[in-house]
C-alpha cells in the first residue's frame, strides 16, 4: 500500500511538472500542495532567501514564453518549504524589486509584466513573458535552459529581435509618466498643427503616456553620437558632439552640426559661373540621418553613431534590418517601419515626405557621380557610409590655412577648421556675429575676435557696422551685389 501512494505521488508530480510546462504557472504551488514540489524547470524557481541574483532569473524568466515563479523559502534540492516570510518580509522585498523595476538595471522596463505575489500563502515573484523581447540586465540578455538562467547567445538574441512586435516599443507605456512636452507642442504651433496627444499615440487605452512621447519629449535619452575625424582613421579627434531630448529638436541640431562640417569645392572651368559642389550631398545626409533615428531599434540603449572622416562620412544604427528583411529588398524600395508611431508623428510634422523612399534618394544623389554610398548590414547594426565628392589623397597647402588649391583649373576646397566653419557659415547665411562665432565653435570672444580679423585682414569678410551692431559678411558677396 505504502508503495502504490509512493508511486501515486511520482505520478501526480510529473503531471504537475508537465502541466506547468505546457500552460505556465496556472497552477500555484501553496502550502496545501503535496511535497516535495515539482522540479525547478523553464518556468518554476525555487529561492530559500532573496537576494542579489533574483535579477538574473527575473531577466531570464522576461525573455521566455510562458508565466513563471520564483518561489522563496524553498530549497531547490529537497523542493520542501524550509521557511515562511512574514508580512513585513515580504513588503521589504517588494519594495526592493519595485527599485529594481523602475531603475536603468533592466532595459526595457518590465513595469507590468513583473509581480511580487504579497497575498499568496507561498510568497513569490510572478514574471509574464514580456512583450519587448530581448530584455537585458545590465547590458546582458539572459533565458532559462532547463532550470537554469544562462546568457542568452547573439543568434538567440537576434532572433528575439527579429520576432519583436514592430509596433511593440513606441506604443508600450512609457517607464516615465512625468513628461516634459513643451518642445513638441511648441514644434507643432510653430507649424501651425494641432497638438493631440491621443491622435499621436501619445497615450494608450489607459490614458497613460507611451514610449513615443517619450521619444518626442525633452527627457529622452537614447544618444546620437558624432564624431569629427582628422584624416581617413579615428587616431585623432578633432571635434565630437551628443545629441538627446526631444526627437524633432534632436534631428534639427544634428542636421546643423554637420552641415557646418559639410565643406564646399569650388571647380573653375571654361563656364562664367564657377561649379561649387557640398562634400555630402544634402538630400544623402538628411535621409541617412532621420532613417537611423527613425528606423533604429530602442530595444537597444546603444547610440547611434555619426562619423565624419576627411574621405567619408558614416551613420551606424543599432538593431538589425526590422522583421528579418533583407538589404536587397530595403534598396530595392520595401519597407516595414519598426517605429510606427514614430514614423506617424514625424510624418506629420514633414520630416518624412513619403516613408519609404528615403534609401533611393540617398542613392540619387550620387547617380551623376563615381562615388556611391555603401549600405551594410548585421545582427546587430545597420550602416551607411557616404563617400566625400571632393575627396582629393593629398592637395598642397597654401598660405592660408581655410583654403587648399592645386596649379591646375582643379578643386578649390575649403578645409573643416574653425575659419573655414565660419566661411560654411556665411555661405548659407547673410552675416556673423561674434556671439555667433562663439556659440558655433565653442569659444571664448577674445578667440573669436582673432579668427575675424584673420580674416577681414585676408579681405575674404568684411566687417560692418560697429559696437553691438557689428556683422561680418563674405567680400565676394559684397562684389556680386
């Protein structure tokens, strides 16, 4: 008899096993269930204390399929209660989790999908498989093989990526609800549009604020990056810059920043007019950036990353090609947007005309020139490198240190250093100040006053007006008038 309720109890154990496996934890283990209770597996864990490395089966349990549990107070060998938490044990350690959830640790946050079960006679965490697949803790992704957390391989991680539910990021709640709006609403009045934050998905059925106010809203984090290079290697920097905050805000001051860094050629040829052309198309710099910013995956809280060299400038995005897509189909015209809300609030602010071209017209840009761009994909980046159009191996040095030109009718360039920021300047706009100067090359006014008279002394500006009135304009400018 002792031996049919011994194998009786085998039975009941493997089909509570089984049973876990195959729905999730449906079925709580209590007090009331018979132990020992069923073997730690992909979705049970047993814990005698808390403590640090609950974070680990917490990340591991995210990026599963089914609802777990780690139970405390029981030992994972003899599967038997070994202690009973107390009420106020059991505050502390919810109060603990609750730090844990809300803070960078994991990304993205699993607020909502991760409980502290205070009620239960067999206190546990409960973990509901996330939606934003891969989660990772501190920078790493974990997943449960067998009754064990492991760090998850880059092919699993790809592929949880390529899984994601495009629309899952910028439509989830947002981890922070205390949003400062006033640069998108201001952005939208200045464009005469009407601000609804519903229309814009801005808030969920709930009424709380999304991911995608959290992109358009001055406390966004997720960096841009660029980088200024001396030469064709990254051994010397010669500037660099981080952008964040509100998202249109961020791509204006980018589009900016490398325009500045965007020098002109001149070519003298046998026509009146001289034939001036941009280092970088424009159209190519501003497609390449906003796809990034768009298209990139904020599943990943590495930045985008913009570099400048003298024979190419690059545009890395994190996250691979969204939906598993391929790079023929992406330069032949497909599109699967990977932040739809995103794409939704920039298109209708005219930052995207018609979503979905934008790699072909980088690629016209240069449909009249030998160079073309270079598009590169991975696991885990997306890359486009444009070739400078007036890359020249070496030119000889003149005189002046703005401008380099060669004995033949050939380039005439001028070079990204800080008099040579200021003539780009002037090339787009009227006049400078020295405020402006200032500002534009992060100097000091005394600095700023010597740059000037360089080159007011070369005759290439000239200066007009006097005391707080006083403005600085190109000499040829003056001519052509």
């Amino acid at each position: 008899m002792r031996l049919v309720r011994y194998l009786l109890k085998i039975i009941v154990v493997k089909m509570l096993e089984e049973q876990a496996l195959r729905i999730g934890v449906t079925y709580v283990l209590s007090l009331e269930v018979t132990q020992p209770f069923p073997v730690e597996n992909e979705v049970i864990e047993y814990k005698e204390i808390f403590n640090e490395k609950c974070k680990k089966e917490i990340a591991a349990f995210l990026n599963g399929a089914q609802t777990a549990c780690i139970y405390f107070g029981v030992n994972d060998i003899s599967r038997k209660v070994t202690h009973i938490y107390t009420d106020d044990e059991k505050h502390e350690i919810e109060e603990q989790v609750g730090r844990w959830l809300s803070s960078p640790t994991y990304y993205p946050s699993p607020v909502g999908v991760v409980h502290v079960r205070t009620e239960r006679q067999l206190f546990c965490i409960e973990i509901q498989p996330g939606d934003a697949k891969p989660y990772f803790l501190d920078g790493r992704a974990y997943v449960r093989n067998g009754s064990e957390s492991v760090k998850a391989s880059q092919e699993r991680v790809t592929k949880m990526m390529v899984l994601q539910d495009l629309s899952s990021f910028d439509a989830s709640e947002s981890p922070i609800q205390d949003l400062r709006l006033d640069e998108i609403e201001g952005i939208f009045r200045r464009e005469k549009l009407n601000f609804k934050a519903k229309a814009l998905g801005f808030l969920n059925s709930q009424g709380l604020l999304t991911n995608v106010a959290f992109l358009m809203s001055s406390q966004n984090n997720f960096l841009v990056k660029v980088a200024i290079f001396d030469g064709v290697t990254v051994d010397q920097f010669k500037d660099r810059r981080a952008f964040s905050g509100c998202m249109p805000k961020q791509i204006d001051d980018i589009l900016t920043y490398i325009n500045l860094n965007n020098p002109l050629s001149a070519r003298i040829t046998g026509q009146p007019m001289r034939d001036e052309k941009r280092s970088y198309p424009g159209v190519a710099i501003r497609e390449s950036v906003i796809n990034a910013i768009v298209h990139r995956s904020y599943f990943s809280k590495s930045p985008i990353q913009i570099e400048i060299f003298d024979d190419r400038l690059t545009i890395m995005s994190p996250g691979p090609l969204p939906g598993g897509m391929k790079l023929k189909a992406v330069l032949a015209g497909q599109t699967l947007p990977r932040n739809p809300q995103v794409v939704k609030v920039l298109n209708k602010l005219k930052y995207i005309e018609d979503y979905g071209t934008g790699i072909r017209r980088i690629l016209n840009s240069y449909a009249d020139e030998q160079k073309t761009p270079k598009f590169r994909t991975s696991e885990d980046f997306v890359k486009v490198s444009l070739p400078n159009l007036n890359y020249r191996e070496k030119l000889p040095k003149s005189t002046f240190p703005n401008i380099v030109a060669t004995d033949d009718p050939g380039p005439v360039s001028v070079i990204v250093d800080e008099q040579g920021q200021i003539i780009n300047y002037l090339k787009n706009n009227l006049y400078i100040t020295r405020a402006i100067v200032e500002l534009l090359l992060g100097i000091k006014g005394s600095q700023a006053n010597k740059y000037l008279k360089q080159l007011v002394d070369s005759n290439i500006l000239k200066k007009v007006g006097s005391g707080s009135a006083t403005r600085y304009v190109l000499v040829h400018q003056i001519h052509s008038k």
